[in-house]
C-alpha cells in the first residue's frame, strides 16, 4: 500500500476519485444483474419512443429530468473527473516496450476516449439526443466518433507512433501464452474497441457505460505493473475480464428489451405496451446488426480507413436503419399494423417476433461469450508466476527481438520508471524509444 499513497498525489486527488469510481462501477454492475440495467430509475421514467413517430430514441417522460436522474448523471461526471486527474500525475516521456505501463500517449487517448463514454451516458440520461431518424442524429453522433478519431490522430502524432500501436506492441507473458494464443487475445482486444465505438450509437446509458470499466481500467493496471504489485500476466487477466463485463452488460439489455413479462396471454395488453414490444424488437436488432458488422474484416482485409467506416456506419445506423424499421413495420397513421391485416394480428405476431428475438440474443450470447472465455483462458494461469511469486512473468512484444524474449529486468528501478527525470525511459538511460497509439480510432 505504501507504494500506491505517494507524494505525486500529495492531496489524494485522483485516489480518492479513484475509490468512488470503484464503488460505483460495483454499485451500477450490482444493478445490471440485478434488475438488466445500470440505471433503474431512468428505465422506468423512459420509454422506447416508439419509431412510427418523429423519434425512435429514448425520451425521458417529462422535463427537466427529476433528481434521482441528475445525481445518476453527477455519478457519471465522478468518471469523467478520474480521468482527467491523472493529468496531476507525472510520467515518464519514453513508454517501456517490455511492461505495460503508462506513457503520455496512452494516458491522453485514456482519457479522451473515456470523456467520450462519459458524455454519451450523461446526455442519453438527461434525453438530450436529437430524434432517431433525423439528420441532425446523425451529425451529433459523427461529430462524437469523428471528433474522438481526429483529436487521437493528433495525440498519436504528437507522442506516438502509428506502426508501434497499443496493441500490437503490447508485450504480453509468452510463458503462458503462445503466439497463435497472443494473436486471437489481441485480435479481441480490437474488436472490443471497435464495440466500444458503437456503443455511442445507443441512446441508452447502460449500454453508454458499458466500455468504460475495460478503458478506465487499463491505466489503473498499469500503475499496478509500474509499481510491481502485479505482473504483466496478471494486467492481461483483468484487463480481459473487464472488456468481457462489457459484452455482458450489453447482452442483459438487448435480453431486457425482449424479456417476456406476459406469458398469460394477448388479452387486454394496451397498446402502449405493444408499442413497447415493437421498440423493443427495433432497439434490439439495430444492436445486433451493428455488432455484428465486420469492422475487422475490413479494416484487416479491405484496408477500409477507420474515418472511412465510420462516415458509412453513423448514417447507416441513425438514417437508413430507423427509415427501414418504419418502411417494414409501422404504417403512416403511426401504428406497428404493416405486418398484420389488424392490430390483434399484429399483437400476436409482435410478440412471436420477440420470442424468437429472445432466442436469438440468448444463442450470440452464449456464443460470443463462450468464445472470449475460451480464448482468454490462458491468462487465467498468469496472475503466479511458476516460481510462486507475482509479478514476474516474462512478458515480451512480438516486435521486440527474439533474443529479449527470456527474461526482463524486474527490478524496483524499472518497475517505477524515472518519475523524477522524465527525460530518461523506463530502463533508467536516455535512449529514444517510441509509444505507440491506441488502435479505438
């Protein structure tokens, strides 16, 4: 403990910030396993619009937002605020290639892709998206994902280096894993913050908040490895669980918004409920079209630019998806009857559509869970290193030479970096060396 209080932070700023976001990530996950969502309170006062009116996002029924919802959006500024106190925290200027430890590259990309999630929950909160559907969605949103990419581009080309990128020049603990192994973890590395991006087309704060831990918890790791209370196995472990609780958090609420509360029948359901039936199948397909896009593939095969595939992914997502739920479903007085030849028709089969949603959700989950949980088994081996004691895996980037793969200097020197004399690196001389930049753009 008395490596982690020092004088950097003499008035316990960013500590203290840093136990309440603890707190409040435990408080928020307790609420998504216990009633499918982050914010009780602001699903209860919201309905999904329905998207046979002007807007198909989720309003707040009344205005100005009731206090319960504006201290759920003060919660969430705590997150924004831990972020940006680091920058009272020195640093070293040169990143180390053989533990993962902050270097200013990655504490400013922290930072700004934390504020974005930040933002994105508060304002699906308060209801201050613009209407789904409209033009003026799709700018709002484009601006965030757009903007993000441009200012992390200027980080990157100020403090980085855009082939020696976070990820794939993260060392990782080749005594446990083996290269094939590193290849798939990384590979869902990045596919995590291609999901983390998507996130921002939701206007539901759950699913806001739900990259955030796996973002906010990296550098809390880091400062872990950096003061030798844990390995580099044991950062790959947590870091790991944390972006899989992400998927998880984003699974509870597509299976909340068709989770079946009337097995006793179609009679007597109103049809504000049935509207909520129809939203809820819209908010829950629009996810698993948009998860389910190949931004990998394209980006790895195509060489489709990241600016690129998000210039084409907003629109499609906030025009042309909402104009093909309301061209399918919804007829023009308003009504979800362009399936049925009646409303009692159109009841039944909303809820057969929900079921079968339902199934669907349940299946991917089961899937794509399994799946990371099969590919992230091996870092559960890497928290104890073979001789007992932690922090001492041999931890190594794939583009560091063969000959450095056997061991790295473990010593106190290293581990804590010239705090003092930022000039130097981490190994403690002054020779260059070069960060490199976070692939979430």
């Amino acid at each position: 403990m008395a490596h982690l209080i020092t004088d950097h932070d003499p008035y316990h700023v960013h500590k203290t910030l840093g136990l309440l976001v603890l707190l409040h990530y435990l408080y928020r996950y307790y609420l998504v396993f216990a009633y499918g969502t982050a914010f009780p309170e602001w699903s209860t006062l919201s309905s999904p619009s329905s998207s046979s009116s002007s807007s198909s996002r989720t309003r707040l029924l009344g205005s100005p937002p009731p206090p319960s919802i504006l201290l759920d959006a003060l919660a969430m500024l705590l997150h924004g605020a831990l972020s940006w106190s680091s920058l009272l925290l020195p640093l070293p200027r040169r990143r180390n290639f053989d533990r993962p430890m902050i270097w200013p590259e990655f504490r400013y990309h922290s930072i700004l892709f934390a504020s974005r999630h930040v933002v994105c929950a508060i304002v699906s909160l308060l209801g201050l998206w613009p209407d789904a559907g409209t033009y003026l969605d799709c700018i709002a949103r484009l601006g965030i994902i757009s903007g993000t990419s441009i200012v992390a581009r200027a980080i990157t080309h100020r403090h980085g280096d855009r082939e020696r990128r976070t990820t794939n020049s993260m060392p990782y603990p080749t005594r446990y894993v083996n290269a094939d192994q590193i290849g798939s973890i990384r590979a869902l590395y990045a596919t995590a913050q291609f999901g983390a991006t998507i996130t921002c087309l939701s206007s539901d704060p759950s699913v806001n908040l739900s990259p955030l831990l796996g973002i906010q918890m990296a550098p809390l790791l880091m400062t872990l490895v950096r003061k030798n209370r844990i390995g580099c196995g044991s950062y790959h472990a947590c870091y790991a669980a944390s972006l899989f609780l992400g998927y998880v958090v984003v699974y509870v609420r597509m299976l909340s918004y068709v989770s079946d509360d009337r097995r006793g029948g179609y009679d007597g359901v109103t049809a504000a409920s049935i509207v909520e039936v129809w939203d809820g199948i819209y908010l829950t397909t629009r996810l698993l079209v948009l998860f389910g896009l190949p931004f990998s593939r394209m980006r790895r095969d195509w060489g489709v630019p990241a600016l690129a595939f998000w210039f084409a992914t907003v629109p499609f997502a906030t025009i042309a998806l909402p104009m093909m739920w309301k061209a399918l479903v919804v007829d023009e007085g308003g009504a979800y009857h362009r399936y049925a030849f009646d409303e009692a028709t159109s009841t039944s089969r909303a809820y057969a559509i929900r079921d079968i949603l339902a199934v669907i959700v349940r299946t991917s989950m089961t899937m794509k869970l399994t799946s990371q949980a099969i590919t992230y088994a091996p870092l559960l081996g890497m928290g104890i290193s073979p001789s007992g004691t932690t922090g001492a895996e041999t931890c190594t980037s794939d583009e560091r030479d063969d000959a450095r793969v056997t061991g790295t200097s473990w010593g106190t020197k290293g581990g804590e970096g010239n705090i003092d004399d930022p000039d130097k690196d981490d190994d403690g001389d002054d020779t260059e060396s070069s960060s490199s930049s976070s692939p979430l753009d």
